[in-house]
C-alpha cells in the first residue's frame, strides 16, 4: 500500500490562500492516480478534485473550479493542492488519497480510492 501524509493545513481568514502537500511513500506513486477529499463536521466525506495517473487530466467539483489547483510532482512522490480565495465554506479536514490500482483512470469517487492519508484541517474565518 501506498503511506499518504497531508500537510499544510490551517487557519486563514476568507479570501486567502494555503497550500497542502502529500507526500507518498511504499509504492511507485508515479503509476497511481490521486485525489483529494474533505469532510466538514457532520457531513459525509466529499470529493474535491484528482489528478490521473499520468498527470494529464484533473478534475475539480463545481464549487472549486478557478480557486484551487491540483498537481503532482513525481520526483518528489508529492501531490499538491493549492487553493486560492478561499471561504468559509471551505472548512474541513483535507484528505489526499491513492486510486485502488495503478494506472486506471475510470472512476474518482469514494469506493475507487484505496489508500489515505491522516488529514489536515483547514479552517476558514469570514
């Protein structure tokens, strides 16, 4: 399995900017497509946004488009999420996560990532 560890979390007044990394170790990242999750408090976990295998497509929920940023760097085995202009509605816990199999490219839901990291909280004031 792939170890996924997320940071770069934390508080930042709305309209700012952080930037959350995951760094992977234990399997080739190159060959896995990746994502990235939130879950605010009492609410189901959603997805945010992914980036394939091959890094040549992302995709990015609705209320994300032109503010946040996914890429990946596999010489460093680290994927990034950088997110602009944040809102309040933004809070939550940020996962990264790994697909089941590598180099597939269907599906970026919940049930098609195996491996997650721990979390990193990003709290958004208004």
């Amino acid at each position: 399995q792939i170890q996924l560890v997320e940071s770069g979390g934390g508080l930042v007044q709305a309209g700012g900017s952080l930037r959350l990394s995951c760094a992977a170790s234990g399997r080739t990242f190159s060959n896995y497509g990746m994502g990235w999750f939130r879950q605010a408090p009492g609410k189901e976990r959603e997805f945010v946004t992914a980036i394939t295998w091959s890094g040549d497509t992302t995709y990015y929920r609705d209320s994300v488009k032109g503010r946040f940023t996914i890429s990946r760097d596999n010489a460093k085995n680290t994927v990034y999420l950088q997110m602009n202009s944040l809102k309040p509605e933004d809070t939550a816990v940020y996962y990264c996560a790994a697909k089941r199999f590598p180099y597939y490219s269907d599906g970026f839901d919940l049930p098609d990532f195996g491996s997650w990291g721990q979390g990193t909280q990003v709290t958004v004031s208004s």
